[in-house]
C-alpha cells in the first residue's frame, strides 16, 4: 500500500537520455511511459483514499504569470 501522494509515474524499458528527462522536468515533453504510462483512468483507489486531479506542468503556467 502506498501512504502519500503519486503522480506522473512513468515507466520505460530503457534509460532516457539526459536530454529526455529535462524536457519532462521543464513541462517541454509530456512523454508517457512506453511499460506503464500515467493516465488518470488507470488509478483506483480504496478505503478512504481520495483522487484529486494534478498537473504539474499546467498547474506551474497557472501559477506563473504571463509575460
């Protein structure tokens, strides 16, 4: 069982290139896992746990403001 919160889980069947992950930690790539890939359809949850919609790529523009 998980205790905490989980998002944007990917899982590929190789290494990504440097190059890869900064493109996802900067929100310049939305690539999904080609093993297990994160969609929100895909996450249950049971006994009392709770689903709440995050982006974090959508919510940074959100918060940042525009030039």
């Amino acid at each position: 069982a998980l205790v905490g919160e989980l998002s944007q889980f990917n899982l590929w069947d190789r290494v990504l290139k440097p190059a890869e992950v900064a493109a996802l930690a900067e929100c310049s790539s939305s690539a999904l896992g080609n093993i297990a890939p994160w969609t929100d359809q895909d996450v249950d949850v049971y006994g009392g746990a709770t689903k709440e919609s995050l982006d974090p790529c959508h919510a940074a523009q959100r918060s940042s403001p525009k030039q």
